[in-house]
C-alpha cells in the first residue's frame, strides 16, 4: 500500500470553500474509489472509477466531484453543496474485477 | 443495492481467546468478501479474503467462512494477541454494469485483554 498517496494529510477548510483533495497510485491500477469515514461508522462509497475519463456516482455522491484525467490519479472535490464535510477520506485502487482493495493514508478534513 | 450488516459493533476478549465477527449480505451477485484492519488513525489493510466458489479459507491464526446460501460469512481469530485490537471492516463486491462494486459494513471494534 506504499505505492498510493493522498495529501495533504490533514485540511481545514472554511464553509463555503471548495477544496480538491489528492490522490496518487503507481501500482498501475485500474480502478480507483474515495470513500468518507465517520467517527464509529464504516466506509462509505462516494465515487469510483474503473477507467481514464469515466466515473460512476457511490452512494453518497451529493457535494462532491472527481476526475480521472490519467490513470494514476483520481482527486476528489469537496464543493460547497456537501452539508456536512468534516470527515476521514480515504481513496483506494485495485486491478479490474474483484479483488484487493489497496487504500491511501487518508486525509483528515475540517471545516471551521 | 447490496446492503451489509456487520455484528458486533465491539467485542472484548481476553488474550489467547477466539474472536468471531458476523456479516450478512443482501445481493446473491456478491462475488468476493474482503476483510480489513484499520488500526487507529491508519488506513484499512486486508488481512483475508474468500471467493465466492470457496466456503472456507484459513491463513494462520485467522480464518473465514462463507455460507451463499445463507448470505453470510465470518472472521474467526484464534489466540488473540492485543496487538489484534483494532477496527475490522467486512465487505461485499460485485459487478455493477461493468463496475466492481464494494459495500463495506458497518466495522467491529475489537479489544483484546492482556
């Protein structure tokens, strides 16, 4: 899992800002995912993507936006509209299909 | 969609004894059941997994079963050590229009007494 990135590590952010959260993999992974994590809750799925230039909604995708412009990398926007931001974020890659799930560090966003 | 119940929320054993952790899933299509450890603060790690054409698979002191039938699967560790307290996650993946699709539960926290 040394082979993907996120940063920063920790990001306060004041209401009504956007902020763009990073994410890098050299594993040569097709698929890359961004999940939020609550204090006590599990992982919960806001996009994923399988290929370059696609992306698919998670389940809790309202607030939030991403591309995937190169096949290493998959930024997450945290935009205005998410009521309630203040979160763990953790991104992840795997081969296509199902299989190992390899996640990042993480990043600790706040909202002040 | 797929729906994954995990149980118990938290779990206290002393050291050297079993611990087992319960998921169920909702959607027949489910085909690989991932399980991770997240340590506190750190990102998740998967410490086993089982495929949908094999009931059981065992990896030193920890083991998993799965029953499609039944729609469940399990985490059994052997001889705890409290170097095994942590959060564990299960997990259920399956192809969704092309997609592979993971739901994960809801996390067990496990203590384990010295």
């Amino acid at each position: 899992d040394g082979g993907i990135t996120q940063s920063p590590k920790y990001l306060f952010r004041k209401e009504g800002q956007n902020v763009t959260l990073s994410c890098e993999q050299n594993l040569n992974h097709d698929a890359m995912y961004w999940y939020r994590q609550d204090p006590g809750q599990g992982l919960r799925l806001i996009y994923y993507s399988q290929i370059v230039n696609d992306f698919q909604k998670g389940d809790i995708a309202e607030g939030y936006s991403v591309s995937r412009e190169k096949k290493e990398s998959f930024p997450l926007t945290v935009t205005s509209a998410q009521k309630n931001p203040t979160a763990f974020y953790l991104c992840a890659s795997s081969l296509q299909g199902p299989d190992t799930q390899y996640f990042g560090p993480g990043t600790r966003l706040t909202v002040l | 969609g797929e729906n994954v119940e995990q149980h118990p929320s938290t779990l206290s054993v002393q050291e050297g004894d079993s611990a087992v952790i319960k998921c169920t899933y909702s959607d027949s299509a489910s085909n690989y059941f991932p399980w991770y450890k997240q340590e506190l603060g750190k990102r998740p790690q998967l410490i086993i997994d089982i495929r949908s054409n094999v009931g059981e698979k065992k990896d030193q002191r920890i083991a998993v079963t799965l029953n499609k039938t039944a729609k469940h699967f399990s985490l059994h560790i052997t001889e705890t050590q409290p170097e095994d307290s942590a959060v564990y996650f299960c997990a259920a993946s399956r192809n969704s229009g092309g997609y592979q699709k993971v739901t994960f539960g809801t996390g067990t926290k496990l203590q384990v007494i010295p």
